[in-house]
C-alpha cells in the first residue's frame, strides 16, 4: 500500500513498511498447528462419541471418576498433615519419647504411627531424620513401616472403604504394626551398621513456611499421580480385563493373594487412597485385598527409590524383600483366621 508524503515533492508516493516475514511467520505457524491439533477431534467426532458412550467405556469412566472422587479428600489431608509433621515437629521430640532400650523403642515407634498421621512419602525422610538425631535405627524402621499404614487418615478411609466390612480396619492396623514390629526386631537382631548409611542432613536454608509448602506441592503431585495411576489399573481390571480371568485368579487363594502383592507394589498408590482401590477389586477375596493394603504402604517402587536414596542401595536391597516377605504372610494368615 502506498501514501502520499508530506515531506515529499507534489507527486511522489512513498510505500508503507512492511513487516518482515519472520514476524508473520510464527503466528501462522502456531494457528496452523492449533488446526491440526484440533483437525482429527472435529473429523474423528463421531467415532469418538460413540466409544465414549460404549458400555465398557461407561463402565470404565464410573470406577475411575468413583475411586478418585473417594479418595482424593483423604489423600489432600493426608498430605497437609504429613507435611506438617516433617515441619514443624522436631526430630529431637521421637528422639526424647522412645524408651532407651532399642527392644522397648520398636512397638513404640511402631504405635507412634497411629498417631501421627503420614503417608510412605513422609515416613523416609522422617525416618532419616530420626536415625540421624542418634534414635536406634530399628525403632526408627518400626515407625517407618508403621505410620502411613496405621494411621488415624488411613483407618478412617479405609472404614469409608469397606463399609460392610468393619473388621477390615481392626486386621489392618493388627497386620500392619506386627509387619513393622517384625522388621524392626530383625533388624536390631540381624542388622549390621555398614549396611545402613546415614542419611545426609537437607540442603538449603529455607523457612518453616516455605518447606511446608514445598512439601505440599511435591506431595499432592506426587501421590496424585501415583492416585491416577492406581485408579486406571483399577478401572481397566473391572472393565476390560474379561470377567472369567479375573474370577481364575481370584479362585485361587494363593495366587489372588500374590497377584495383589505384586500388583500393590507396582501401583505405589499412596496409602490414604489404596483402600478404595482396594475396595473396587471386588473379585478378589477380602483376604487378598488385605495383602494389597498391608504391602502397599511398605513396600512399592517409589519406596524402593526413596529408601535407596536415603540409606543406601545396600540396605534397600536388604529391606525390602524381608519386608515384602512379611507383609504378605502376616496379613494372609490374619484374612484366613477371620475370613
């Protein structure tokens, strides 16, 4: 386009500047992608709907949205006070209640979870603190193991979980602390000092607010993702996985319950929100969905991870598969004495 120029001679025109072709160049560029992006939802619309609104599909989205909606208040508060615990309580406080006599200090620690609530999260880098400040490495495993799964958080959604089952809370706390009593005796009895490294002290100068915070978001994330996941594989075994191999496996009490423990270590769900995982795997006997509870909070991938990372890869490759042992043999013996 070309306008008259005051400056100029009567007569002469001079020509608008253009704007480079880099300038129009992205803004094309990204409407373009944008219209691709949206290109296969527009043509593909139909066929969409009509697999979302096949009964299978249906199926699949009410057990998702259902074990999410149920657990995401719990595993939210869980959360807070987790990270509440590892903030403002002073490692020095455990250090000061545990009895002096590593014996003594294991069922103690182990009972000082149902009181103080934590997930598996919270419960590694406690532990590590505790084990630093000079508290008996057993005691501080017996409360490890104990605390996310015996927990008043827990219990309660696990009450909420299992409503026609009220003895469900009683023989997972009973299971859960001997699991963690257990391993905390074993370790003061078999353990020795070069297998368990001592944690490092945090880095980084930050306040209580701030590291609350920080945990908060790290969690949530964390343990929301692990809730996703966990709500995926649930909806997936009810919905796609055909009935009659389900049924196969659940018919078999031993291996309905090594399948849960398998399945509970490869879920890492967050032990505020496994119950109502739990609870969707109907197939399955109430004995095997006790296993599925107890491993969970003890042992999973994440925990292997986090353990290795606070005390060495040498005590995790130790640790965990006793743990495992044991948290599936204990609840299995407890399911079948009730059940």
């Amino acid at each position: 386009m070309t306008t008259l120029d005051p400056a100029a001679p009567p007569g002469t025109r001079r020509r608008d500047p253009q704007p480079p072709p880099e300038s129009r160049g992205p803004r094309l560029d990204s409407s373009l992608g944008l219209a691709l992006l949206l290109l296969p939802a527009v043509v593909l619309q139909g066929p969409i709907r009509r697999a979302l609104g096949a009964p299978v599909m249906q199926s699949w989205m009410t057990v998702f949205v259902a074990v999410v909606v149920q657990a995401l208040p719990f595993l939210v508060l869980g959360v807070l006070l987790s990270a509440a615990l590892a903030v403002f309580v002073p490692p020095s406080f455990f250090a000061r209640a545990l009895p002096s006599r590593p014996a003594l200090a294991v069922p103690v620690a182990g009972m000082a979870g149902a009181v103080l609530p934590g997930c598996e999260c919270a419960s590694v880098p406690v532990a590590g603190a505790l084990v630093r400040r000079g508290v008996a490495p057993s005691a501080a495993l017996a409360f490890l193991l104990s605390a996310p799964a015996v927990n008043p958080i827990v219990l309660t959604a696990t009450a909420v979980a299992f409503p026609g089952h009220p003895e469900m809370v009683a023989a997972r706390f009973g299971a859960s602390l001997l699991v963690a009593c257990a391993m905390g005796w074993l370790w003061q009895r078999l353990g020795r000092a070069d297998w368990l490294r001592p944690p490092r002290p945090p880095a980084g100068d930050r306040s209580r607010g701030e590291a609350f915070w920080d945990s908060v978001r790290h969690d949530v994330v964390h343990a929301g993702g692990f809730l996703v996941l966990g709500a995926t594989a649930a909806a997936t075994l009810k919905a796609v996985v055909p009935a009659g191999w389900l049924e196969g496996a659940a018919g078999e009490p031993a291996a309905a319950v090594l399948a849960l423990a398998v399945l509970a270590v490869l879920l890492s769900i967050c032990s505020e929100a496994d119950a109502f995982v739990a609870a969707s795997l109907s197939q399955f006997s109430l004995t095997a969905r006790l296993v599925f509870l107890v491993v969970g909070p003890m042992i999973d991938l994440k925990l292997f991870a986090m353990q290795a990372g606070t005390f060495g890869r040498g005590f995790a490759l130790r640790f965990a598969p006793a743990t495992f042992v044991l948290a599936v043999v204990v609840p299995a013996a407890v399911g079948t004495v009730l059940w």
